[in-house]
C-alpha cells in the first residue's frame, strides 16, 4: 500500500505532536513549595479599662487590619499568639458584624466594639477551625481577637472601654 505525500505529512505532524506533548509532561518538575511562617507584626498598643472604675484591666501590642484582606484572613494559618498579643480590626462604620475561625488554629475571644471604643459583646472561646457563624449580636466598628480564655481570665465585660495608637 501506497501512501501518498499529504497523508504521510500528516501521519508525521500527528507524530510529533504526540512526542511534543508526552515528552513536555514527562519534562516537568515538582516544584517543592514552603510554607511561610506568619509572623506577629506589632502595629500599634491598645489598652482596656474597667467600665466602673477606669482602672487598666491589660496592654496589648496589636496587629491592625483595616483592609479588605487583612479583616479577611486577620489570625488564619497561625499557631499560636503570645497573650500580650491582639488582632485589632478597624472598620469603617457601625453594623452587626460576624465572623467565623476558618483556617484559624489557635481559640479565640473575639470581642467586639462599638465606634465609643465600648465592648458590645464578646464570643469566648472559638473554636478553631469551625465556620459556625459568631455575631456581635449588636452593631459595632472594632473587633480584637485576644486568645480563647483571655477575656474570662482578665475578668473582661461588655460596657469596658479601649484607646488605641497605631505605631508610626
């Protein structure tokens, strides 16, 4: 049998397509990626005081997130915090807010606060990795992430009141 020479082109570029291909896939190497270590950034200082008294219940140093994908992702992916150590969200106005310890490692006391700078409410001990909704329950502007156990232990309430510097 006779193959004339457009079908033996063609037989020959169906070939070397196929080695093209086989040996591009066969050529590729496994890139080994390494996690990067998240690392505390200390981005200014917040200070907490008893609503009856005005006396300081404790000092953190705090990382701030006040953008879209710092108040997305805020303690996610980390191991642990030192508990002289907060996540502060700042938002730019008053609404019920939620959120929810996806890819968070560590427990959390996620307290939130009004735009006077006053706890509204506190959700103690979230659980890591758990997508369950926590809201405010009541509008608020800031929210700190402190650890799990942190506001029971400090004897934190709803009504004591923050400041804050954000470090220059």
């Amino acid at each position: 049998m006779k193959l004339n020479r457009l079908t033996k082109s063609l037989i020959l570029l169906a070939i070397s397509s196929l080695l093209v291909l086989l040996g591009t896939s066969c050529k590729e190497e496994k890139k080994i990626i390494t996690p990067t270590k998240i690392i505390f950034k200390k981005e200014g200082e917040l200070r907490l005081f008893k609503a009856k008294n005005d006396s300081l219940i404790a000092k953190f140093d705090i990382e701030i997130a006040d953008n879209d994908y710092e108040t997305q992702t805020g303690l996610m992916n980390r191991k642990s915090m030192k508990d002289s150590n907060a996540m502060f969200f700042i938002f730019t106005n008053m609404q019920i807010r939620a959120f929810y310890m996806k890819n968070t490692l560590i427990p959390l006391d996620i307290i939130y606060l009004d735009n006077n700078n006053t706890i509204v409410s506190i959700q103690e001990n979230a659980k890591p990795l758990d997508e369950t909704s926590l809201p405010s329950g009541t509008p608020a502007q800031f929210v700190l992430e402190i650890n799990g156990g942190l506001s029971q232990q400090l004897n934190i309430e709803v009504g004591d009141k923050i400041t804050f510097t954000k470090s220059n």
